[in-house]
C-alpha cells in the first residue's frame, strides 16, 4: 500500500455482538483498511436499523400478505425478489403491488410507499 493514501477507517456500530466482531475479523485483514475506535470519526459506517414497521390504520386494510410486500417494496425489492422472498409467482408479486397501488391510491411503487408512510401504515 501507499504511505501516502490514508487508509479507510470504518466504523462497526452494530447492535448484534457476534456480527460486529466477525465483520471486524474479517476487515481487520484488509490492507488499506482500519476500524475506527469508539467515538472516532470514520470514513464509513456499518450501522444496523430496524425494519421498516406495519402500523394499521382504519382507513387502509392491508391483507397480511400485502403487508409483505410492501415491506420489500419499501426496501427497493422488485417483483422478481419480493417472489423469491416470499415463495411465491412473479405474477402473484404483481397482484399483490398493483393491490397495494390501488388501495393506496398511488401511480408507482415508489408513490405507495410514499403515500403508506404519510398514512401511518408504515414507519420507515
């Protein structure tokens, strides 16, 4: 490696102890990398979150299923992943978001997940 290119300093701040420390087994390794101490400022960060939440409120009625879906429509999945995440067709997928856009009155996917986090349905 160049002495002169800094290195890239990551930071682990995940709440999951036995992810964390294989993560920082395994980039500990890597040349040109190095993990950031506590409170160090870092060039990257490898946070964990929450998944997005399904709240109900009166006015939308979700089946379980669309719930799913919108779940994976919200993490940027396609209908071909939402299928395989969900063991089901592609063309189940479909009617599932076309489902969801009517109920939420959206033109896109990206509109219902939108229009489901101003409506309280989900919580991103």
């Amino acid at each position: 490696m160049n002495a002169d290119v800094p290195p890239v300093v990551i930071a682990i701040e995940i709440e999951d102890a036995a992810l964390a420390e294989r993560l920082a087994s395994l980039l500990g390794d890597i040349p040109g990398v190095r993990l950031a101490a506590p409170g160090e400022d870092a060039t990257i960060a490898l946070v964990s979150r929450e998944p997005p939440a399904i709240t109900e409120p009166a006015d939308v009625d979700l089946t379980p299923r669309e719930r799913d879906v919108l779940l994976l429509m919200a993490e940027g999945a396609s209908n071909k992943t939402i299928a395989r995440r969900l063991g089901i067709s592609v063309h189940t997928a479909k009617f599932h978001v076309g489902s969801l856009l009517e109920k939420l009155d959206a033109t896109g996917r990206t509109d219902a997940v939108a229009h489901a986090a101003r409506l309280g349905v989900i919580n991103l």
